[in-house]
C-alpha cells in the first residue's frame, strides 16, 4: 500500500525551509534541483532558474518530505486545509520540536495533555507549514 508523502509548496524560499527542516527534524536532504539545475533548464523563464523544482528530506524514521517553489505562473495561496502531523515516544522530544518549529511563527495550541497522546500542540512554522506535534502517543 503506498504511504501518503507530503508536497510542500513554497513562494521562492523552499531551499531556506528544506534546510531549516532538515536541521529541526532530523534526516537529511537528499535532492535540492533548482530550474537551472534541471533538465527543463532551457525552458525556465530566466526569473524561475534558482527556484527550487524539487527537494527531498528523508527523515530518520524514514518518512518523506517532499516540496518546491511555486511555480511563477501560478499565484502563490499558501498552505491551507491540512496540518502535518510528527508523532514522537516522549514528550520531552515533541516539546523540543515543537518548540523549534514554533520559532518566529505562530503557536495556534500550546502543548498540553490530549486524550490520544500526553502531549500535544498545534502551531503555524515561519514559513506557513502548519504542524500539529504529539508526544506519547496513547492507544484510543
């Protein structure tokens, strides 16, 4: 059965939020092409060659991340109608993710016990991800 893999789209600053997810989540940034980069080079409109086409951040537990630059001809709405959820064993981790997603964005649920895990917290990262991060998972 083939697992889910979200597709982050960002408005010209996926390089800067792929790496600030690698360093915050872990793993490791296994793709960054850019237009010039690619093989559609030669038909990237000179103002869209730095923009990112595609990255990949396989994570420690093997999970994927994918994303990209929005393309210049679409406009750019952001993020909507979806969170990404991290599951972590403690709450001590979740709390540090959590944390360190939630720096320079906009905590939206502070963390604090659930009935589905002992911790839990919902926030909007700098970049527009919205996250929602639970710690300790409980059996429902």
């Amino acid at each position: 059965m083939p697992h889910p893999v979200a597709y982050l789209s960002f408005n010209g600053n996926c390089k800067e939020a792929m790496y600030f997810y690698e360093q915050t989540l872990g793993g490791k940034i296994t793709v960054m092409m850019s237009g010039a980069e690619s093989p559609m080079a030669a038909m990237m409109p000179p103002e869209a060659v730095n923009n990112i086409l595609h990255a990949r951040l396989e994570l420690p537990d093997g999970g994927l991340l994918f994303a990209g630059d929005c393309p210049q001809h679409m406009p750019y709405e952001g993020i909507k109608g979806v969170s990404f959820t991290l599951n972590y064993d403690t709450t001590e981790e979740a709390t540090r993710i959590f944390n360190a997603l939630a720096d320079g964005g906009n905590v939206t649920m502070p963390v604090q016990p659930a009935f589905w895990a002992k911790s839990w917290g919902m926030l909007v990262d700098k970049y527009g991800t919205p996250w929602i991060i639970n710690g300790e998972p409980l059996p429902l």
